[in-house]
C-alpha cells in the first residue's frame, strides 16, 4: 500500500492551511498515513492547538482530497496537536514561505519595519514605541507607526493624533503630525473605536484587522514602519510575522525577573518564527529622587541578562521619570520636553538609523562609502 500511501500524501500537499496559505504537508500537519487491504486510509492531522477555529475547515479539505485519490474507499482522521518543536518547525516553515510570498503592502522595498514586543503587559511597551517614533522622526524621517495592539490601543492619545481616518484610492491614509524635520504617520484602532469601547473581538476577526491596517492603508511615504505589538505570542504576533517576513523585533522588558523570562518567550516566538531580534531596552530601571538617590524599585539588570542570553545589544535602560506619565496623558511624548528622556531616546534613534535598521538606501557598504564621500567634499567645500 506504500503506493496509495504516497499518492495520498502528494495529494494532500495541495492542501493549505487556510490561514498561512501554504501546504499542510510542507507545514508538518500531516503525520503517519496507513492504508489497509480494502483501500481504508487513515491520516494523522496535526493543529497548532486543540480548539484551532479552522479546524472543521481542514477536516472538510483533508477529506475531500484524499477521497479522490484512486484506490481509496474510506477516509478517517486521527486529529491531535503539534509538540512544541512541531510548532516552531511549523513557524519556520510558514515564515520562509511568506519571506518568499509575502503579500502586497504599499511599503516600499527595502522600508524597515521594527516590532516593539514584550511578553506581558505593564512595561511600558507603547510609551518606548511612542517615544522611539518621535526620536526617529526627528532624524528627518517619515515614520509610519502602526498600533497593533487592537485591544488596548493608546498611541493616538500617547502621540496627540486624533481621526477619522480619510480614505483615498482605496486605502486608508495615515494621520500624520510633525516632529521636528520629521513626521510620524499613525494607524490606530484608537481612530476607528470610542477610547472607552470595549472589542469583543478575538482569532481571525483581529487578523483580519491588522491584516487591513498594513495591506489596505498607504504606507508609501514612510522611511520607517514601527508596529506596537500586543504583549505575548498570540495571532496579532503571527499575523505580522506572515504579512511582513522581513521585520526585526525590539524587545522591552522591566528589571524585574517575570518580566525578562516572559519577554524572553517573546524573543523565541520571534526566532522561532525566523524573525530578527535585534535589540532589548530595558524600562523603569530605576528612579533618582531629588536628593539624587536611586531606588530600584524593580530590581535591577534584567535587561542586561535578557540582552546577553539573546545575544544582542541592550540598546537603553530607561529610568523611572513622572515626565513619562504625564507626556502620554497629555499627547506630548517625553522625548520632548525631558532632557534625560530625550538624550537617551536620541542614541538609539541615531543607533537604529547607523547601524540596525538604516533607511531604504543607506543599507548597503556602496551606500555608505558613497555617504561618507559626499560628506567629505562638502566639508572640504565648506572649508575653502
């Protein structure tokens, strides 16, 4: 029977999961098929969780397949779910095939696109993600900032920006505020949704959302693409890794040991998923009282540990400052008016556009020579 045996499983690589677009069998869903003496098969099917709300959907797809397959008299299914090293194989696997065929966004090629990420909830998360927009936007780039985080967006208020979101050539346009030289271009939920109002929404519904804000929305503008991600590794955080297989991942964490193991977590979904993670920060590190005295009120060096177990640089601690609080309250981030605040955001403002994620053309070594040229003939000008 190896002969049915194949050919079902050939046939069945034709099926896609119907959320990642690709082959059930390239993902590893599909385990050990038998075939008995009366043409009986039975397939093993794996999910990626038990209560997988496409479930019904790839049962009906598994079927109608293989009871085409000549030779087969009866189909049945021995449904379970993937290990953990079944599910980071199968987000590898999902990842280099949208890395491949990532669907159209209006990005242009080569824009970089970072993900704040935590693991949990309460560190500080869309305040760094508003902040690091501001400091970059003040470089002289247009930054697209896209709050992912559905259910507890509040960049619109963080930033000061308010709707309604226009609509032009089919795409929803961002709103846009200066900074500086620069401009932030902000996507929100918060523009579509009363701050107050609860989303009942969960699994595809939420997708489907973040799906529209990034592949329905005019980003063409942008220099940079910043996503405020929800805390943890749930759908909005596979989704993105689908429709934009080339971002890198900033993870934010407190001092505080929960704090770093969860955000590590988050840093082995990214990996796990083939996404980049090139830098930790590390928030409320510490607050100095006006006597100068420093007080760690969430332990201290959790950054650092996080940074050197994942192998990239700390990129900031961040101290605990009422300047925080109150910019964000007011829709006037702190990098602003907080010298502290500002002076720290501006290093890794410089330090992404140099060295992480330089802007579309400043990539490449040419690029980069071909800078440093230009910039010694016009002081070479300047100097006569």
């Amino acid at each position: 029977m190896s002969e049915l045996t194949n050919a079902l499983r050939q046939r069945l690589s034709a099926v896609r999961d119907p959320e990642l677009g690709a082959s059930i069998v390239d993902l590893g869903m599909i385990g050990e098929i038998t075939v008995d003496d009366q043409g009986a098969a039975l397939i093993e099917v794996f999910l990626t969780t038990s209560s997988c709300p496409l479930r019904t959907q790839i049962e009906r797809d598994v079927h109608e397949a293989a009871r085409v397959v000549d030779g087969i008299s009866h189909v049945a299914l021995s449904i379970g779910v993937l290990s953990p090293d079944g599910k980071a194989e199968l987000l590898r696997t999902a990842r280099q095939i949208a890395q491949s065929h990532a669907p159209p966004t209006t990005l242009r090629p080569g824009v970089p696109v970072l993900a704040i990420t935590s693991g949990k909830g309460g560190v500080g998360k869309s305040s760094v993600t508003a902040n690091l927009a501001v400091a970059i936007a003040r470089t002289g780039r247009k930054v697209g900032v896209l709050d992912a985080d559905i259910w507890g967006f509040s960049l619109p208020r963080l930033l000061g920006v308010a709707g309604p979101v226009e609509v032009s050539g089919g795409k929803m346009l961002p709103i846009t505020r200066d900074f500086g030289s620069g401009s932030i271009h902000l996507l929100s939920m918060g523009f579509l949704a009363e701050e107050e109002q609860a989303l009942l929404w969960r699994g595809l519904i939420v997708q489907k959302a973040v799906a529209q804000f990034l592949e329905d929305a005019d980003w063409s503008e942008v220099d940079y693409l910043i996503i405020d991600t929800p805390p943890g590794t749930g759908d909005i955080a596979m989704t993105l890794a689908r429709l934009l297989p080339t971002t890198q991942h900033i993870v934010v964490t407190t001092p505080a040991r929960a704090a770093q193991r969860v955000a590590a977590r988050a840093a082995d979904f990214a990996r796990k998923s083939n996404v980049r993670v090139v830098g930790v920060i590390e928030n409320m590190s510490g607050f100095a009282c006006e006597c100068g005295e420093r007080h760690d009120l969430f332990g201290i060096d959790g950054g650092r540990e996080l940074a050197e177990e994942l192998h990239v640089p700390l990129l900031a601690e961040i101290p605990l400052r009422s300047t925080v609080a109150h910019g964000g309250d007011v829709g006037e981030p702190s990098v602003m008016s907080d010298v502290v605040i500002s002076r720290i955001f501006d290093v890794i403002a410089q330090r992404i556009v140099d060295e992480i994620a330089p802007p579309v053309g400043a990539q490449g070594c040419s690029a980069r020579l071909l800078q440093a040229v230009e910039s010694a003939v016009a002081a070479n000008d300047l100097s006569r």
